[in-house]
C-alpha cells in the first residue's frame, strides 16, 4: 500500500497520507516520500493550492512512527531525523503557493508541527490539535516552536509548548491555531473547492510572487532560532527522562 496518495484536480493538488492503521505516523520512509512528492511538483505552474490530510476519519498525523523511532539513539541518527523532518516541513513551509493542511483527526506531535508549516489550517469540529512533546520530554525539533511563536506570540507559544494537551478545533481556532472549523469533512471540501474557484480566477504569476514574500519573511524568522531548537531537541530526545516516558507510551501499545 502507498504510504501516500497524490491527485492533481486541475490547478489542486491533493496530498493524502495513507496509512490509516498507524495514525498516519510520520515513519522515516513517509517523510522522505512526502518531500519527493512535493519536490516533484512545485514547477507545475499550474498548480496554485495544495492540500494535505490524512487517510481515514479518526487521524490526520498520530504524530511521528514511536516503534521506529525508538531506534533513533546515537548523535548521528538524531541529527539525520532532524534534518529529514526539517527538509520535509521547509518545503510546505516555503512553497511556491499556498498549502492548507486540512485536520480530519488527530494532529498530534510532529503531526502538529506539519500542521503548523502550512499556510492554512481547516478541521473538522471533532479534530483536535496537540503539542504533546511535553508529556515525551522531548522539544520541538522540525521548526514547530518557532511557528508557534510566528503565529501566536511568545507567551501563548510557550504555554502551549508546556501545558502539551491535546486541544479541540473550536478551542484551537480561539487560541489561533486553526483558521475555519466545519461540521464534517464535506464541508471543509466544499471550502477548499470555493477556495480553488477564487484561486483559478487568479494570476498565477501574482500567487507566486506573494507566496515568495511570505516565505522569505517566514525564512527570516527561522533562521534565527533553528539551531537552537535544534540543539535542545537533541538534548531532550538524548535524555534519560525521554527515553522512559517513550518506554511507558510504547508498554501501552497494542502488540
């Protein structure tokens, strides 16, 4: 089974990550995948809006695949999972038109911070929203605080970082999480197809070009603060106090 599916609808380009059985975890293969994928694409100047969600009604991203990362121990392979997860988001993050992540579930972990590296951020009213990596002892290590800090401020950034709980969509869109909440997933589809309508009426060109200014202010913005959430995710991941709260989750498992 792919671990993603692709649909090009005209100037759309539909991302689904398939793997419902597991959350749509973030394994290391789908990261990978999804960065090709998005690679693949970004010249199609016919395109001018992108989706992402998950497969299935329950899980947009469980957040990042435990089982195998709970293999990822010495320095070098902690700083080959950043820099993967890191190449991955600053492509949604700097893309060349806009990406929507459209929340059909749960968004948790690094779920969230995929969540967070779009440009927009639609749910369904039972999806919810979490930076759980507290309760992992772990920090953000894909670009997630510092989104957090672009789009909410320093003080509700921080707190939502340490409280790490799970938060409903209306409550979400309150905070600033989220932009539109919808009763279900046909009606977020029928806001993305509204969306897609006003954007096949735009410039091309124009899209482009104001993507390419929020981007390099988006850019700005992380280059500042990438190394040290860098820095401290390793420090945290490499940590006694991480490995036996990943330990615990993983003993909770369904064999």
């Amino acid at each position: 089974m792919a671990n993603i599916l692709v649909n090009k609808n005209a100037s759309l380009l539909e991302v689904i990550l398939n793997r419902p059985d597991d959350g749509n975890a973030l394994s290391l293969e789908l990261i990978e995948e999804l960065n090709e994928i998005l690679e693949n694409y970004q010249h199609d100047l016919e395109i001018k809006l992108v989706t992402i969600t998950g497969q299935g009604d329950k899980f947009f991203i469980a957040g990042g695949d435990i089982k195998e990362l709970n293999a990822v121990r010495s320095d070098s392979d902690i700083d080959d999972m950043i820099k993967l997860g890191r190449k991955t988001l600053d492509m949604i993050r700097y893309y060349p038109v806009p990406v929507i992540a459209l929340i059909n579930g749960y968004a948790l972990g690094g779920g969230a911070e995929l969540a967070m590296a779009c440009d927009y951020r639609l749910a369904v009213e039972k999806a919810s929203i979490g930076f759980v990596h507290s309760t992992l002892n772990i920090t953000t290590a894909w670009g997630g605080v510092i989104d957090l800090i672009y789009l909410l401020g320093h003080t509700k950034a921080l707190l939502t970082l340490i409280e790490g709980k799970t938060i409903k969509a209306k409550e979400a869109q309150t905070l600033g999480l989220i932009d539109s909440v919808f009763d279900d997933i046909d009606s977020a589809y029928l806001s993305i197809e509204s969306v897609k309508k006003t954007f096949e009426k735009c410039n091309g060109d124009i899209i482009r070009s104001n993507k390419t200014i929020v981007n390099e202010s988006k850019r700005l913005f992380h280059q500042n603060l990438e190394s040290t959430e860098a820095a401290e995710f390793k420090k945290t991941w490499g940590s006694k106090e991480h490995w036996d709260a990943l330990e615990t989750l993983l003993s909770e498992l369904p064999s």
